[in-house]
C-alpha cells in the first residue's frame, strides 16, 4: 500500500485501547488498516477482527464491496488464489474460516448470542464514526458499549478499537476524554495552512486515549474545488464558541439545569464570562441546596436538588444567545454545546 501521505503503520502501534484518527478524506487510514488486516490474517490463523458501520444499509452497500475489491488487489499484489477468500454480508472469510465481521451500530443487537465462547477479537474498527450528515443515533455511546460488551467474551482479553473518521463535525462523544481538543484543533489547522504534513498527536491522562489528528488535505481535485461551497465570512461556527476545560482553571456553579451546569468562570468584577458544562465535566462538589432551573414540572418533581425553580425557557435561552454574542458565554463540552443547539431549534417547546 502506498504510505506516501502518513506513516499509518508506525501509528497503528501505538499503546492505547482506544484510537481516533481524523484526517481529510484521501489520507489512506481506511485502505492501510483494512489491508494491515488482509496481511494479518493470512500469517496468524486465530486472528479475528469487527468492522463496524453505522447503518445496516452502510454495512452491506459498502463494507461488503470495498473488501471484495480490496482482497482482489491484495492478492494480486501478494500473489495469492482470489478464491482463498469470500466476502458475504456477514464478514470476510479466508480458508473457510470467517476472520472479519461485518456489523452496524444500527442492529447492535445482532452480536448477542452470535459470538461463541473462545472466539477472541484483537480489535473492532468503527468506520465513518462521524457522520457526513452529522446525525448520531439516538444513545450511541450506549449502542456502542453493548456490541462491544457483546464481542468481547473475556474482561481480561486485549482488545484495541479505533474510530476512523473526517472531521465533519468536532463534538462527538468518542472525543470527550481527549484533554486540549479545540487548542489541538487549532494547531492542526495552522499545519495545514502551512503544507505541514506532521499532523498533531494527543494521548489522554490515563494512557487509554490515542488522538492523530492531520487536517492537511488529500492530492488537489478539480472537481471537487470547483463544486466547493463559499463560506459567508460574516457568520460564525459553533466550534468557535467551545473552549477546553482545562483552560479553565477556576470556575463557580452558580444554578444546574437539567444535566448541566451554569459556571462563572473565574473571579471578576466586571466584564464577567460563563461557561455550560455537562455534570460530568464537573470536578467539584455540588450541594443539595444548589439552585436548579427546571423547565416543567415533571423536571421539578424529578429533580432531587431542593432549590428547584421553574424558569421559562425562551426567556433564559435570550439571556444565553445575548451572552454568546458578546464573548461572554461559552460551552466546555459537547453535550452543553448540541444540548443548547437543540433548545434552539425547539420552536414550540415546553
């Protein structure tokens, strides 16, 4: 395989149990790790792998046909019989026995009961882990952990998952334990800008993190310049109002709203910032007289905190947006970040 973009093989042997790679389309992370498997299995017999799409749609229209012309060109390459091979709509076989699974997050369900006691698998892949369209599937993350649940037989099995993914959007839950996202988003962007090719590796506190993160663009495509769309100078992007937590040194819960909190960030006087922050995110300790604004009344009678008051929404959102457009205001994690997107969309809300 040509490597003549990133060195992908000295990347995949990184320790950590969870890699994330995003990159610019045409980088290779998808043709260099299928075939790193492809080249696995014919030297170790007991290697098995599951390669996870989204929809079940994605995963017979596309896994399926990429590795049937894939395995075409690895054995025309490495000199093999084609026929040692089968690609069906479960997975890839080589010498009759099936070494990759084909699953999608959307049936997570079909992986219970269908793995049986011994079979071990080295690593799970998750392709297209960002979605173009940008729609996550309702309670992914909790999909997520079920298959995995479901793969892996033995809590003391190693096991390596990697999301491979375009950086469509920057607020997904796979990135929530990686420490300084929008300061290494940023300096990625400077690379690019200047034809570095390095890209940027974050690797969480724990060790059990892996981000590379390389936004310096494929080989140049006529088509696809001249179909690229203008962006309105005058208009902001969300991402532009998130800010790492670990830029935030001090901080005061001053009320909850459902999962989060309203902090006052810092010690000022005058010209004072805020910040929402998932609960979480929160490292201090809450106290049960902590105000909580509650929409309706099933979120009063829910909540356990007894300070709870009913605020009306649309007049609390203004006082947000006001706040946002004077730089007073900003979101420490995704889930405040699309939570507040969703309570402006709401037109007739509660």
């Amino acid at each position: 395989m040509n490597n003549k973009y990133i060195n992908w093989p000295n990347l995949y042997q990184q320790p950590a149990l969870f890699h994330i790679y995003l990159t610019e389309r045409k980088r290779g992370k998808t043709d260099c790790k299928a075939w790193t498997f492809l080249e696995n299995l014919i030297t170790n017999p007991n290697t098995r792998y599951a390669w996870l799409r989204r929809h079940w749609h994605d995963s017979l229209e596309c896994s399926k046909p990429y590795f049937q012309d894939l395995v075409y060109k690895f054995c025309e390459e490495k000199e093999i019989k084609p026929n040692q091979f089968e690609v069906q709509e479960q997975g890839l076989s080589y010498q009759g026995k099936r070494r990759i699974y084909f699953f999608d997050l959307f049936s997570f369900r079909k992986a219970r009961g269908k793995i049986a006691r011994g079979t071990q698998f080295q690593e799970i892949v998750y392709e297209e882990a960002i979605p173009i369209d940008q729609e996550f599937l309702p309670q992914e993350q909790w999909k997520f952990k079920d298959l995995v649940e479901s793969l892996k037989r033995k809590s003391d099995s190693e096991l390596k998952i990697t999301f491979l993914a375009n950086p469509y959007i920057w607020s997904s839950w796979f990135l929530d334990n990686i420490p300084n996202l929008q300061e290494s988003r940023k300096k990625a962007q400077e690379l690019a800008e200047k034809g570095q090719n390095e890209g940027v590796k974050v690797v969480s506190k724990d060790g059990q993190w892996l981000l590379y993160l390389n936004l310096l663009p494929g080989s140049p495509d006529p088509h696809s310049q001249a179909l690229e769309e203008k962006i309105n100078p005058s208009l902001r992007n969300w991402d532009d109002f998130m800010i790492d937590k670990e830029k935030v040194s001090k901080y005061k819960i001053l009320h909850a709203i459902q999962d989060f909190y309203f902090c006052e960030v810092g010690i000022r006087k005058v010209k004072k910032k805020y910040c929402l922050m998932h609960f979480t995110k929160n490292k201090k300790e809450t106290s049960a007289e902590l105000v909580n604004f509650c929409f309706d009344r099933e979120e009063l009678v829910k909540s356990k905190l007894k300070n709870s008051v009913i605020r009306e929404k649309n007049n609390l959102i203004m006082k947000w947006i006001k706040l946002l457009k004077n730089g007073m205001l900003a979101f420490i994690d995704y889930r405040s970040r699309d939570w507040f997107l969703e309570l402006l969309r709401v037109r007739h809300g509660k």
